[in-house]
C-alpha cells in the first residue's frame, strides 16, 4: 500500500515540476507576441497613420507609443496618437480609482441584505428579497470579471 503512495507522491512531484515549467514557458511565449504586436502597431502607424484597433474581445490591453523619432526630409511623421497594441500590464500601478459602478452596486446589495434581514426577524416572507440579493450580487460578481 505505501508503494501506492510512494508512486502517487512521485507522480504528483513531477506534474507540479512540469506545471511550473508550462507556466514559465506560456508566460514567455505570451511577452513575445506581445512585443511582437507593439512592433507591428507601431510600423503600421507609421506607414498608414491611426494605429490598428485590435478584436473587440481585447479590451484590457493599452499600448501607449513612446516618443517618435523625427521624421527623415521627404518622409511624414507618425501620428501622435497612441497604438491600441497589445503590451504587457506594468507590475507596479497605482492603485485604481473605485469604480462608481461597483460602489454603486455595493450599496444596493447592502441595503437589500439589510431588508432580507429585518424581513427574517419579523418573520415574514423573504424569497423575493433573496433573489434581489442574488440579482445583485450576481451583477457584482459580472461587473468585477470584465474590470
């Protein structure tokens, strides 16, 4: 029996080291397109003006164009405007601003938890206060992800 065990332990040794690796390597792999949709980004503004917009479904992603170089006689200058390209998330942020949305919501769920609360004390019914409870949270819950 603890053969079983000796050999599950080991087995599971080599998933974790091999995880691990996976997760080095999609991390690496990930930073490399990124830099290398900067670089596109930045040659098409470059030749054809507004940066490329990139799938709707790519939201999170801001690239901000660092100074332009000066233009050669003959040639026209970049767009100033910034590139929506793909760049990796900067480590260190300030901390963000709370979102009006999510305060919002915030109290909307504590003044329903609040009335769920009261309504169970006096014995009365509650189901349509708890599914307001769920309703919001659940909205919470959609409103966090997409941030």
């Amino acid at each position: 029996m603890s053969d079983v065990i000796a050999e599950y332990q080991q087995w599971k040794q080599k998933g974790g080291d091999l995880r691990a690796k996976a997760k080095l390597a999609m991390e690496a792999r990930f930073r490399e397109l990124l830099q290398e949709a900067v670089k596109l980004s930045e040659e098409y503004r470059a030749d054809f003006g507004p940066g490329l917009k990139p799938p709707p479904a790519v939201t999170s992603f801001r690239y901000k164009a660092g100074k332009s170089k000066k233009a050669a006689p003959g040639k026209q200058a970049p767009a100033t405007t910034p590139a929506p390209a793909a760049a990796p998330p900067k480590k260190e942020q300030p901390p963000a601003k709370p979102d009006p949305k999510l305060q919002g919501l915030q109290k909307r769920l504590a003044a329903a938890q609040k009335k769920l609360d009261t309504a169970q004390a006096a014995g009365k019914p509650t189901r349509d206060l708890e599914d307001r409870v769920y309703e919001i949270e659940d909205a919470l819950r959609v409103a966090g992800s997409t941030d």
